[in-house]
C-alpha cells in the first residue's frame, strides 16, 4: 500500500517517501511532509546547487549549507539560485 502525505511542497496529498531520506528532526520533518515527487524536485536542485558552488557533501560547512538550503526549499520562503546560474535552455 502507497504511503500519503500532505505536501507542504506541493501543496496536495501526493505518495509519500518510502523511508526517511536525512538523518535526524529535519529528516523526520521531510519524511512526514514531502512526497516522492517534491522530494526528486530537490534531488536535482541539490545536484545543481553542488555543481555550481563546487561543493563536497563530505565537507561539514557543505553539509551544513545544503541542510539550510532543503530547509528554505520544503519550508521557508524557497530555495535560492546562486547568483550568477544561468538556466540551462531546454
């Protein structure tokens, strides 16, 4: 049976992530609130956050810059672009 949940990214009920994807609270918090397609939505936001700031997930400040980043994307005002990313034509 397919797990709900409401999306707070989404705004609508939507399947839900089958195990939680972070460790610790805001794991739990994305686990309990984001569904499978807002939670691939972030996937590729982090890849081009990690690609455009050269960034290491083994690195702390890293890890740390990218927790603050799923925080604002699922539960603040947005994830930000870097300043100087130009979107990819499609």
């Amino acid at each position: 049976m397919t797990r709900m949940v409401q999306c707070v990214k989404l705004g609508k009920e939507a399947e839900g992530l089958k195990v939680q994807p972070y460790p610790g609270e805001l794991g739990k918090k994305v686990f309990e609130n984001v569904s499978l397609e807002a939670w691939q939505m972030w996937l590729k936001h982090q890849t081009m956050l990690i690609n455009e700031y050269r960034l290491s997930p083994i690195d702390p400040k890293a890890r740390k810059l990218l927790e603050q980043e799923m925080e604002k994307f699922f539960f603040g005002e947005g994830a930000s672009m870097p300043p100087e990313f130009i979107q990819p034509k499609s």
